[in-house]
C-alpha cells in the first residue's frame, strides 16, 4: 500500500507573485476546452494589406476582417484590441495582440525577448480591464508572419515570465 504525501505549501518569500498570476497550461482544440475563460487571447500577425491569424484560427477571421476594416484592429508590436461579448470559443471577451513590428518600426529585439514584451502587454491590459481569467492562445504567437520563431518551450517561458513582471506590485510599506 502506497503511502500519500501531503501537498506542501510554499514558504517562499516569492509568493507575492502568485497572488496576481496563476499560469496553467491545458491543451485544448477548439471548442472542447475544459474550462472556458472569461477572455481568450489571440495573436494577429502583419499581413499584405491587413492583418493575418495563424491556421487554426479561422473561426476569428470574421471577427477580425470587420475590425480591420473599421480601423480599429493593428497588427503593429503590442497593439491591443479588446471586443466585449464577442467570444467566439466559449468564453465572453476576446483580446486581440499585434505581433508585428516595434515602436521603432525594426524587429531589432530578439525573439523571445518580444514574446517577453507581449506578454507583459497582455498581463497588463487584461489587469486594467479587470479579467480575471483568460484562455491565451500561445500558438498564435509563434508565426512566420509575425517573425517570432521561437520554440514553444521557450515562447512559454517568455511569455509567463513577462506577464509575472508585469503582475507584479510592491505594496508591503503601503497603507
């Protein structure tokens, strides 16, 4: 007979950082996620004369052909859009980032260091418009189109340690 352990809590003196963020990484397809976000998030790429989504992600293609038609969606490096009840896998919100070139108009960064930078993006505008659960779409951002060619681990780790500096807030001496 096997004996259980007990979970152990962490004592780190870094746990501030779980309080704002909680990372999980599920493999879904489609719409049969096991549990919808209220947002999902998806990366759009530059394309030849508008913006472009990665394959498998046709069902948003609706959706982003009318916003890009009404100006309001740029594929320009950490552009957002956010479009309120507009979910389309299930959940209720869907924030569209642009993967494409930096402020500067150069892909100067590297790889992974833009990832970092997107996903400090994301952390940060799905903090300001109060969402506390989102469904990322970390595949999205791995594109020819977007010139972010990294491997997935890598993109992942990126990606969550931008958004957990992003989260971050030093409010100990605060009242």
């Amino acid at each position: 007979m096997k004996k259980q352990s007990k979970p152990v809590a962490n004592k780190s003196k870094n746990n501030h950082i779980s309080r704002f963020l909680r990372a999980e990484v599920v493999k879904t397809s489609g719409k049969n996620a096991l549990h919808p976000a209220q947002c999902e998030v998806i990366a759009i790429a530059p394309g030849k004369d508008k913006p472009s989504l990665k394959k498998g992600f046709e069902d948003f293609k609706s959706l982003v052909s009318g916003l890009s038609e009404s100006e309001e969606l740029s594929s320009k490096g950490g552009s957002t859009c956010l479009v309120r009840f507009a979910g389309v896998r299930g959940s209720v919100h869907t924030l569209f980032v642009g993967t494409g070139k930096d402020r500067d108009g150069v892909n100067a960064l590297g790889s992974s260091e833009r990832i970092r930078r997107l996903g400090a993006v994301v952390a940060n505008k799905l903090s300001a418009e109060k969402i506390k659960s989102a469904d990322i779409y970390l595949d999205s951002f791995i594109s020819k189109d977007s010139g972010l060619n990294v491997d997935a681990v890598s993109a992942a780790y990126a990606f969550i340690e931008g958004a957990a500096l992003a989260a971050y807030r030093f409010d100990k001496y605060f009242s």
